[in-house]
C-alpha cells in the first residue's frame, strides 16, 4: 500500500548534500510520493529543479527508482517581509514569480501560506507583523483562487484568525489542508465545516502529545492526511534526529493504533485524500 509525504521541505539546505538518497529511502520504506513545499520564492524554485532532476532520474527511464516528486510554491508567514510588489515592474513582483511558477507541471498548490502568532510572540523584533503575514497570506489566497489550485495553510497559534481571513476573502470555495494541525478541537471542528483537510505529522508519535492524539482519533479519515514536515518533527523513534519522508509511515502507524484500525485502512485513506486534494498522478 503506497504512503504520499504531503509535507516536507526537500529543498531546506537540511538536504543539501542527500535528497537524492532521502527520496531514495522513501521510496523503499513504501512512500509513492512526496510533496516538496516552497518557503519562499528561491526554495520553491529550488524545489521545482529538484522535482524536474528527479523526474529525469526516475520517470524517464534513468534506472533510479524512488518516489514521484510533486512541488508547492508559496511564501511562509515568517518570510512575509520578503514580499515584494516588482517596484513598479509587475512581472518582478512576488506575486508575478508565483504565478509563473504555477505552470510548472510539478505545482499541485500554493504554499505553504498563512499566519505564525507563534513567532510573533516569542521573537518579535525578527519576525514579520501580523499585519504583514495576514497580507502576504491574503494576496496568495487570491493566487490560489485565480489559478484553481489548493493551499497548504501553516496555522500556528492562529488557526482561529486564518479560518477568519479565508472567509473574509471569501475564498471559502478554495480547496486546501491545514498542515501540522495542532488547534482546538472547535478550531478543527471548523475547518472542517470549511471543508479543509487536517495534516497530522510525526509528533502525533510522541507519548505525552495528549492533544495531537485526540486530534488523531477525532478528524474523519476522509479528512485526514498524514506528513512529515521533514526535517523537523522526527518521529519518537528518531527523536532529535533530522525527520525524513521514509518516516511518514511512523505516524500512520501511530493513527492507525489509536483509531484501531489496520495500518493499510489508514495508508489507503490518507493516500486518496492527499490524490484527490492535490490531483496526483
């Protein structure tokens, strides 16, 4: 049964020197796909050169066997203050490269996208203001709406006031999932109602993640998709490690547990959510 990695960050320099063989173990440990997700615009132009040498090395008859690699390209809320509008020129504004990177056949979404209320409180003096994630976070909703593409939503300490700015820009009808969902279960409760996924990642492994777990056994597996967030989050069994899409199949074995269902029931919901979300091949 093919395990999807809906979440990592390949083009992070964590994996400057070993992607290649990163992929590589994914796909042995049976992940049939991984999804590479932009930060900013040089990673996701980076993410899209990986996604096209890997495809030449795999799909086109190299020998080299491993995982299909599908890109989103989008700008982190705390990397907001790299957004730019071109100066006057439009083509050299942030939104513009986006848009152009959107026709690359590797895009599947935009993102990943939103708010961290979590930095802005910890680290104020480097991270951008509310004011400037909520707009970066607006303008690349609308590029999602006008390219009928998904978002992936990065919702940390604010997936009440993202739920909010959605509606506000009433991109309600715009598909997506809130990756490494760690909110409420009324903030759960209503993301689904906006018909969102919920991303679980590989701290749903960690024993004393009471919260996550319930979130485990609460969201319906047709909305459940499962991820990495790798390098970060190692799962328990790698703790302090760099995380790596191999281990994705750490946390459906954890849902699966806590559901009391079979690993496979899992893997093939989780599987056709993230297919028919992001329209994988």
């Amino acid at each position: 049964m093919m395990l999807i990695d809906t979440h990592c960050h390949l083009c992070d320099n964590a994996y400057a020197d070993d992607w290649r063989e990163v992929l590589s173990r994914a796909g042995e440990a049976g992940v049939g796909a991984v999804v590479n997700v932009g930060l900013d615009v040089p990673t996701s132009q980076h993410a899209l050169c990986q996604a096209e040498e890997w495809e030449a090395q795999t799909w086109r008859g190299a020998g080299v066997r491993g995982p299909r690699m599908h890109v989103t390209v989008g700008m982190h809320p705390c990397e907001a203050n790299q957004w730019n509008t071109g100066g006057g020129d439009a083509f050299r504004g942030t939104a513009a490269q986006l848009r152009f990177f959107t026709t690359h056949r590797a895009v599947v979404a935009i993102g990943e996208i939103g708010l961290d209320f979590h930095w802005t409180r910890v680290k104020p003096e480097t991270t951008p203001s509310v004011e400037q994630q909520e707009n970066v976070f607006r303008a690349q909703l609308l590029l999602a709406q006008e390219n009928f593409l998904p978002v992936v939503i990065h919702s940390r300490d604010s997936a009440s006031r993202c739920l909010e700015v959605i509606r506000e820009e009433e991109c309600e009808a715009v598909p997506g999932v809130f990756h490494c969902f760690a909110g409420a279960l009324d903030e759960a409760r209503a993301a689904l109602d906006l018909g969102f996924h919920l991303g679980l990642c590989c701290n749903v492994t960690y024993p004393k993640a009471a919260e996550l777990r319930e979130l485990a056994r609460f969201i319906p597996l047709d909305r459940l998709m499962i991820e990495t967030d790798g390098p970060y989050l190692a799962p328990q069994a790698h703790r302090g490690k760099r995380n790596e899409p191999a281990y994705v199949a750490h946390a459906a074995a954890t849902i699966a547990e806590l559901r009391s269902l079979s690993v496979d029931a899992v893997t093939a919901a989780t599987t056709e959510n993230a297919r028919a979300l992001f329209g994988l091949r």
